[in-house]
C-alpha cells in the first residue's frame, strides 16, 4: 500500500509547467519556447505558457487546447 500511495504522490506531483524565465523563454517537455521559435504541429495543450515570449513564433497547427497562457507575447505570431 505505501508503494502505491508513494506512485501516486509522484504522479500526482509532476510538474507539467514550463520552465520559462524572466525574459519570456524556456522549455516544455522537448520543445524550445521563446520569440522566433518553429512551433508549427507543437503539442501544446495543457501547458502552463504563461508569460512566455511567443511573438514571431511559427504556431500553425500547433494544439493549444486548455494551455494557460496569461501575459504570453503572441505579436507577429
């Protein structure tokens, strides 16, 4: 029982957030996040964007459903 609360707990616990940094760039799971990025057919739903510097970014096709996306920069996207 103690094996499987502790998978759990790790499930449970995984953080599926970026990682992005004060200027608006970082990385989700194996894709580059920041200005400029090919981002085209990116599985994106469910991330937690927020703040990230999206502007110029090649996001045709890219999934997006239920990503969090407060403050993100998507001028010239």
């Amino acid at each position: 029982m103690k094996f499987l609360s502790l998978i759990l707990v790790l499930f449970f616990s995984y953080n599926l957030s970026a990682q992005i940094g004060p200027d608006g760039t970082g990385n989700w799971i194996f894709y580059t996040i920041g200005p400029n990025t090919n981002l085209s057919g990116a599985n994106l739903s469910g991330s937690m964007l927020n703040d990230a510097d999206l502007s110029g970014a090649d996001l045709s096709g890219a999934n997006l459903r239920e990503a969090m996306l407060w403050e993100t920069n998507f001028s010239n996207s």
